[in-house]
C-alpha cells in the first residue's frame, strides 16, 4: 500500500485517543492493536506480546541488520477538556501526551514494510507504562525481546510547539534525567484552637516546599540545568483540625547523573532538617526514575544529513536545544544505538494539557518520513 494513504491511520489514532488507559493497565489499547495486526498480509509479520505491550518482527528479505522504532501506549489521569467529538470514553484519563500519534504512526510504518518489505527485519516496539511506573527497562529485560533486539533503534515524540512538517533533534542530550518525588511528613494532629499541644504537618510541608526551591538555586551550577517542581501537596482532614500528616509530590529532572545525585542529597539534608526542626518523622520515596535520552552522535547526524541530502517534501529540520521532558526511551539509548527526535503537531496546548489538539496533518508526515527513511537505512551497506 502506498505511504500517502494514510487517512485511515487518522481514523486509527481518533479510535484509540478513546481508550486512554494508565501504565500496565492497557488492555483495551492491547487488543485494539492485536486485532488490527490480524488483518495485515501474515507472510512476513510475527507478533509477540509481554505484559500488555506488544512486540512486531517483520521479517525482512535478505536480513543483515535489525532496525527498531518504538511507541508508547498508556494514557495520563488528565479529565480531557478537548471539542474532540472523538473525546475518551474512559473518564478522567487522556491521551494528552501523543501516545495515540505514536502507536498510529507505527501502525501506519509497519503495514507499509508488511506489504513492501526491504532487505532487513524491523522490530516495532508497542510500549506500555511510559508515564510510569516505567515500562521500558522491564521491556528490555524480557525474554520476548531477547531475538528481536534491534541494532538500532529509534522513537519520536510529537511537539506541540512546532508546525506540521517540523522535524526537531539533536545529537547528544534530547531529554533530562527525570526522578519522581514523595515526601511524607508525620507530626501530632490536634484541635486548632490549641496549636501548643499539637505539631502542624501543613506548616512544616509549607516550611520544607520554600527550602526544596533553593537547591537549584543554591546548589546546581547555574551553567547547569535542573528543575524541582512540587505539584501536588495534601494535608489535614479538616479545616479545625491540626493536621497529623503531609504528603507532598513532585518531580526532579537534570541534564546530568552527578546532578541528579547531588539533588538528592541536599532534598534528603532537607528533609532532615524537617524532621529535627518540627519534631516530625519524615520519609522520601523516588518512585520512577527515567534516565536521559542521549541521542547517538553519529546515527542522528546521519538522519539529520539525510534529510537535508533529500530535500524531503513537507519536512522542515531544525537543530534544537536540549529540553527538561523526561521519557523512559532513554533506557532503550543505553543499551542500543539510536535517536529520538520531535514531531510537529501545531496545537497552541502543550503536553499534558487537558485541551491538548495535535493536528493530524502530522501523522502523514511521520509515517512517509519514516518509511523513506528506513529503506533508505536498509539500501546502505552494513
């Protein structure tokens, strides 16, 4: 089938922007794309599946190497406020982050190389649980991954902030090192018109969010780059009642390991200073840590090269700068030569963003560039 009808993966991508589902928990999304696999030529196409994701070998006609491109499928716990008459069926979850772009860009590239195969096999990725807890480093680890794993490999993410025709990467450092963050807080609840014999978990949790803003400003080289943003605090049961516990939650994210560690360290400093100043008892958990992605040098040159070397129709490349998104495809970098790089998807919302409106106009765009793309990798000596 030709790259150019792509129509129907819009139509695609519209089916699964209904079914958002959290990490590990998408079992409608997994059918859906099961289902569909069972309606492409069978000849060159083996499916796998692990957990609830979903692994593709197209088998290619002399293979010398192996080529991957992934995509995520879970949705976020975002209430969708879009005019989208294809709005999600599952109530307070969206695909506000693209991950319904990328699953039907890969569906579009892999029936492409399923009627039209080239030299070498192509192992498509179809990866729960990005937004957490992580689904990436398990993946890697699993024994269905094991024959299939590719000597290169590559993702995109789409890009709000782009037009349509927008290409955008670099070599080196794409995305930060990102680290979730807990803090609970456990003091001594009481009535609110006797504060002395009660210990306020809300004033120390106020206390300890005004100090978390000074270790970037502190502490981190200011050449250096790191966020700490707190983005949910809990606290209390009741507006006359002292509360007995805090809870707050955030993110960390750094251009470096040693950054990330040594941010760490003074959170944890911190947190003891809490614990000694008010009495409390205090403990942090990290969650999901996703390392950065760090695009190959010599492979995303020669993407970048190649499509300035082609003029492709519709494509615009930009060299852009380093951003503080996280992504868990970093875990796929460590281990296998690779990139990823921006799509353009022309929506003044941005990620994560609850009216979030990528213009489909992008998913055509996608799959022709990579399907080019591909062969062109194929058609180039080993």
């Amino acid at each position: 089938m030709s790259v150019q009808a792509i129509s129907s993966f819009a139509a695609i991508r519209r089916q699964l922007h209904q079914i958002p589902e959290p990490g590990f928990q998408e079992f409608k999304t997994q059918r859906f794309l099961l289902d569909y696999f069972a309606s492409l030529p069978q000849e060159r196409i083996e499916v796998r599946t692990w957990r609830t994701g979903i692994l593709v070998n197209v088998r290619g006609t002399n293979p010398q190497r192996r080529y991957g491109y992934r995509a995520d499928m879970d949705g976020l716990p975002i209430a969708e406020d879009t005019g989208y008459d294809f709005r999600s069926t599952h109530p307070g979850f969206m695909h506000a982050c693209g991950h319904d772009l990328h699953m039907s860009i890969g569906l579009g590239v892999l029936t492409h190389f399923a009627a039209n195969p080239i030299r070498d096999d192509l192992t498509f990725i179809f990866q729960p649980a990005e937004e957490g807890p992580g689904g990436a480093k398990p993946m890697l680890e699993a024994e269905e991954l094991r024959d299939w794993m590719p000597d290169e490999i590559f993702a995109l993410h789409i890009a709000p902030e782009y037009p349509v025709g927008t290409i955008a990467t670099k070599p080196g450092i794409l995305f930060a090192n990102t680290s979730e963050l807990f803090i609970d807080l456990k003091g001594k609840g009481g009535h609110a018109a006797f504060p002395h014999n009660a210990n306020d978990m809300v004033i120390a949790a106020c206390q300890l969010v005004g100090q978390l803003q000074t270790v970037i400003s502190r502490n981190v080289n200011p050449l250096d780059s790191a966020v700490i943003t707190i983005g949910k605090i809990e606290g209390g049961t009741k507006q006359n009642i002292i509360a007995e516990n805090a809870r707050l939650e955030g993110t960390i994210r750094t251009l470096s390991a040693e950054t990330m560690s040594l941010v760490k360290s003074r959170i944890e400093a911190l947190v003891q200073g809490i614990e000694a100043g008010f009495g409390c008892r205090a403990s942090i958990d990290y969650g999901s840590n996703y390392r950065q992605v760090f695009n190959e040098a010599k492979l995303t040159g020669e993407f970048m090269d190649w499509i300035r070397g082609t003029q492709q129709d519709r494509v615009q490349l930009i060299e852009c700068t380093e951003a503080m998104t996280g992504e868990d495809f970093g875990y796929f970098l460590e281990d296998i030569p690779g990139f990823m790089f921006w799509l353009g998807v022309n929506t003044p919302y941005g990620l994560h963003h609850a009216k979030l409106e990528p213009d489909e106009a992008a998913i055509d765009v996608a799959i022709g560039l990579l399907s080019r793309f591909l062969t062109w990798k194929s058609e180039q000596p080993v």
